[in-house]
C-alpha cells in the first residue's frame, strides 16, 4: 500500500515538473507596439516682409506737465518729494496765506461798504417817490431820476466788490497747489520758504497709466516706418519679459544728427517701467539688409521659463522624427510670432501639441496633412 501511495505523488510531482518545464520553455509575448503621435504642421514658406532693425530710446510718460502756483508768494510748505505717488487733488505745496487772506477781508470789506451805499440811495430814490406821491410836482422828475441813477450805480459797484471777493478768495485758495491727476513727482524745483512767482514751474508730473518711448529714426529708414505700426520693446532691466508698442508720433522734422524722432506708445505697460529708462526697439522695415525673421503661429512655440527664447520642433520626413530647434523670436502679430532665430524657408515646424513631443520623438502626419500639406505663413503687413 505504501508503494502504491508513493508511486502516486512521484507521478504527480514529474507531471507538474513537466508543465513548469514546458511553459518555462513558451516564448515571451511580444511587446506591444510603440503608439506613435500623429501631429499637425505648417511649412515654413516664405519670411515676413522686411527686415528688422533695433533702435535705442528712452522711456516717456504719455501725460506730463510742469505745474506751479497761480499766484506768487513765500513757500510754507513743500509735502511731496521726487519720486512721490501723488493722487489727484492731493496737497503738494502751499504758500504763505496771510497776505491773501487779508485781501479777502478787504474785499469784504468794500463789499460791505458797497452795500451800505446801495441801501442808502434805494432810501433816497423811495423817499422823493413817497412826496411825489403824496403832492405830485414837490419832487422834480429830474431829481427821481438823478437818484434812480445812483441807485443803479450803487448797484453796479455791489457786483463789482463782489466780484472783486471771488477773486480774493480765489487767489486765496491758489495758495495751495494741488495734483492735477494720480501720477508722480518726476522732478522738484522748489524748496520751503523760497520766493515763487506766479506761473514758476514747481514740478514735473507724469501720469503713471501711460508710457510712450521716444526713438530717434535715421533719415534713411524713416520712410519706411509708419503710424500704427507695431514693434516689440526691450528693457535692459527687465530681462524676463518683452513688451508689445505701437508707433503713435512720427516727427516731419528732423532733429539732432539728422535723426527723426518718433514715439512708440507701450501697448501692455506694467508698474517696472519708468519715465527714463532705456529701452530696445525692435521694428520690421522694407528695404533693410539685417536680420530676416518669420512669422510663425504662437502654438508652435514651445516656450521656456517666462523668457522669449524657446524651441519649435521640425519635422524630418526622410526619419519620420522632429528635431528640437532652439529659437529667438521677436515681436507678437495676433496670434504669431517673428522668429529671428532657430528656422529657416521649407522648416516642417509642429503647430500643435509641442509641450507633448521630445527630442527624436517619431512621428506621423494627421492624415489630410500626409496627403498634401500646403500652408503658407503669409507677409507681415
């Protein structure tokens, strides 16, 4: 009976041992098959009309103005300093007080003066009416109206003191310079206690909500810069964002070396930028021999931290693979952008799903693309 047991689970051991040998022998599955993206592309075919140049400028407020008192007299107080925020009707400067308030009590004074005499031939001009009435020819119409005379005299000298208060009080209340709009103090020229005459500037204010830069064009690109046209503008200090302008002005005259000075007005300004700071001026001429670029769509940027400097991917077709291309792009049109950098005429550059795709990634074409993929960036205007 033992024999027969162990006969049993020797059978059942080299059966399993047999099974185990056999699936060890299988071959492994396959692995399966690598899904490869199929992206969207544009052929780089033609570069953006004109070339860019770069210009030197120099940041202005759109709004300034020199302010000082309407009136003259000693500074009492001086409460704001360069640099300031100032807000509108804010107190920046008052002057002495006491001469003006003491030619606004005169001229109460003579107001009042002026009424005591108005009440005085109203008086006369009743009385001689009241005999007339009471015994007609007692009063001569010539005396009624000697006194009716003065009494419209009398009234005319009321307007006139009267008059003459408002101005007192007026030039009063210009002893206190206010500002004229919310902004900053951009330059001081006064001090407290200093002799200010009328019209004397005191200040420089620019309105922070505005910034314009001022360039000045060489007279042989001057033509070919036009009003509205765009530009991207670069600040030296701010080196992690590029800001959109408009051009705005362009002088008829020339200046300083025959330059002609024009003025970009910063289309998406932030509180960084300040009236006197430099900038770079980045503008798209006809007829210039410098730097070609080409206006790309923005969704073929795959961009890089919050600089302007990113990367495209072009599309290989001999390998079926896209390359990452650095890139230096330029000013924003819509919803393009000027590549300087990184692309050239008949680039197959990945318009959709960048930030999805790497370096030597392979890939294939959306279908309609495979069949026939013909677009074309057209010229900047």
């Amino acid at each position: 009976m033992q024999n027969r047991h162990s006969t049993f689970f020797l059978s059942v051991f080299f059966g399993m041992a047999t099974l185990f040998f056999i699936s060890a022998c299988r071959e492994a599955p396959p692995p399966p098959p690598e899904r490869i993206r199929a992206i969207k592309t544009i052929t780089v075919s033609e570069q953006a009309s004109g070339k860019l140049r770069q210009f030197s400028g120099v940041v202005e407020a759109a709004d300034s103005s020199s302010i000082g008192f309407e009136v003259s007299g000693n500074i009492r107080e001086v409460r704001v300093d360069v640099g300031d925020k100032i807000t509108k009707g804010q107190v920046l400067a008052v002057l002495d007080k006491r001469t003006y308030n003491l030619n606004v009590k005169a001229a109460e004074a003579e107001l009042g003066r002026a009424k005591v005499q108005l009440a005085d031939k109203r008086n006369d001009l009743d009385r001689f009416q009241r005999i007339n009435k009471q015994d007609p020819g007692a009063v001569s119409q010539a005396a009624i109206d000697q006194s009716q005379a003065a009494v419209d005299s009398a009234r005319k000298q009321v307007q006139f003191t009267k008059s003459g208060l408002k101005l007192a009080q007026r030039d009063l209340d210009k002893t206190v310079l206010r500002a004229p709009y919310d902004g900053v103090i951009a330059n001081r020229y006064i001090d407290a206690f200093n002799e200010v005459a009328r019209g004397q500037k005191c200040f420089d204010v620019f309105e922070n909500t505005g910034m314009e830069v001022a360039v000045s064009i060489p007279e042989d690109a001057i033509d070919d810069i036009q009003m509205e046209q765009d530009g991207e503008i670069q600040f030296s200090v701010i080196t992690d964002r590029n800001y959109n302008g408009r051009v705005t002005e362009i002088s008829k005259v020339a200046g300083t070396a025959n330059a002609f000075p024009i003025k970009l007005t910063v289309e998406d300004p932030d509180q960084r930028i300040r009236p006197g700071m430099t900038a770079r001026v980045t503008l798209l001429l006809s007829g210039d021999d410098e730097t070609t670029a080409y206006l790309v769509p923005l969704s073929a940027i795959s961009q890089q931290g919050k600089t302007q400097r990113g990367s495209v991917y072009i599309y290989d077709p001999q390998t079926s693979t896209v390359k990452q291309s650095k890139i230096e792009t330029s000013s924003v049109r819509g919803n393009s952008v000027l590549i300087t950098e990184g692309v050239k005429d008949g680039d197959i550059i990945a318009v959709a799903g960048v930030s999805f795709l790497e370096d030597g990634q392979k890939v294939k074409l959306m279908q309609r693309q495979a069949e026939k993929e013909d677009f074309e960036i057209k010229k900047a205007e």
